[in-house]
C-alpha cells in the first residue's frame, strides 16, 4: 500500500521562537526606543529610521520587524511622555483652582517641550498608523477647552482667552528651543512667564480674534505658493 501523504504541514525550518530568541527580540526592541528616544530628542523626529538602527546597533530588518513604519516607531518611543502630558491635563481637571490647573498644565508642557525636542512634534504630527497618538490628542484638546472654560467661569482668565492662544504659546516655545538644555529650559520659563502675565483679566485693549489654529497645526508643513 502506498504511503499516504500527511495532511499536517511539515514542521517550520526556524520551529517556535524559543525564550532566548524571544529575550533577544525584546533587547533589540528596548535598544531601537532608546537610541529613538535619544536621536529624537537631539535632532527633532526628522531623523532617519536607517540612523537609528545604527545608533541601536541593530540591522535595518530588526527595526522593521519590530516598527514596520516610522509612524509606529515614534508613537511607541513616546508613548511614556504623551501618558504624562494626558495624565498632566486629568490631574488639573481635578484642580480646586482652576487658574492654578491651566497654569500647572502649561508649565509642564512647555518644560517637556525644551526638554525634548522630539516630544512636541511626536504628539502633535500626522501619523496614520497610530491610532493611540490621534486619540489622545483628541482628548488633550477636549480637556484643554474644559480648563480654559473653567478659568474663565472663575473669574481668572480673560475672556477673550481661547484654546488656539496655547498652541501660539507651543508654536513660539518650541522657536526658542536650542541646541543647549540651559538655554533652552532659560528661554522657555521666560516666554512661559511673559504669556502668564497676559492671562488675567484686563480692562484693557482686547485681543485681536483668535487664529484658527489646532494642536495638529503646529507641525504640519506650510503650504507652498507659487
């Protein structure tokens, strides 16, 4: 009688990823963040996935099978930071003092902003495959208008305030951030607190109407005119 085929398929070369293969998988993983972390927050996320592999010492292949785009690489290398400014936002909320939440958040955004010069663009670019990132900043935006209500209901922030006034104070944040962290942590406190000065009530000459700008526009390319 003639051998009958088997109908299981036969056994993969590589078989299961064994636990050291799988130790080996989370290392690289941990090296291509850090050296992603690092790269980002020196040179903005314009570095190049092809840089970073070599910065984690890894080959091109590696970061791909880990990050197929650049998207899901930067999303995932600043997942950390983008829970605390989310995290920052909730805390305020829970505030007494309304002023004082709105006044907190900023100050912690904007040191996080000198800090890194990565973080800002990280959380507030385009990237169509993290989902995470997008839904966050939703949220951010959300509980951003919530503080900027509150404070004006109370009395400590000028009514003709709006939310799009705190993406002008990013925008000119992230201008004055330089290649030295004690310069750059020096401009930010002092920007941050000339804005401050100019929140509270005034009997003065009103603002100028707010530009219509969102938290996504601050990096999103100029357009260009012929």
């Amino acid at each position: 009688m003639p051998d009958q085929l088997s109908r299981n398929p036969p056994p993969s070369a590589s078989g299961p990823p064994t636990p050291g293969r799988r130790a080996d998988a989370r290392h690289n993983r941990a090296r291509l963040l850090q050296a992603a972390r690092e790269a980002y927050a020196l040179n903005g996320t314009d570095v190049s996935s092809s840089a970073i592999a070599r910065r984690a010492g890894v080959g091109a292949a590696t970061l791909y099978r880990h990050f197929p785009t650049r998207g899901s690489l930067i999303a995932a290398a600043f997942s950390e930071q983008l829970g605390q400014c989310v995290a920052a936002l909730d805390e305020a909320l829970q505030d007494d003092d309304p002023w004082r939440g709105l006044r907190d958040v900023l100050t912690k955004v904007c040191m996080m902003q000198a800090q890194d010069r990565g973080f800002s663009a990280a959380f507030l670019s385009q990237f169509p495959d993290a989902p995470d990132v997008h839904r966050e900043r939703a949220r951010a935006e959300t509980c951003l208008a919530r503080l900027v209500q509150r404070a004006k209901d109370s009395g400590q922030l000028r009514e003709d305030f709006d939310p799009s006034d705190v993406t002008l104070l990013l925008l000119a944040n992230n201008g004055v951030v330089r290649e030295s962290p004690a310069a750059s942590m020096a401009a930010s406190r002092r920007l941050l607190a000339y804005f401050l000065q100019s929140c509270p009530p005034a009997d003065g000459t009103p603002l100028p109407p707010p530009a219509p700008l969102r938290l996504d526009d601050l990096y999103r390319p100029p357009r260009r005119t012929e």
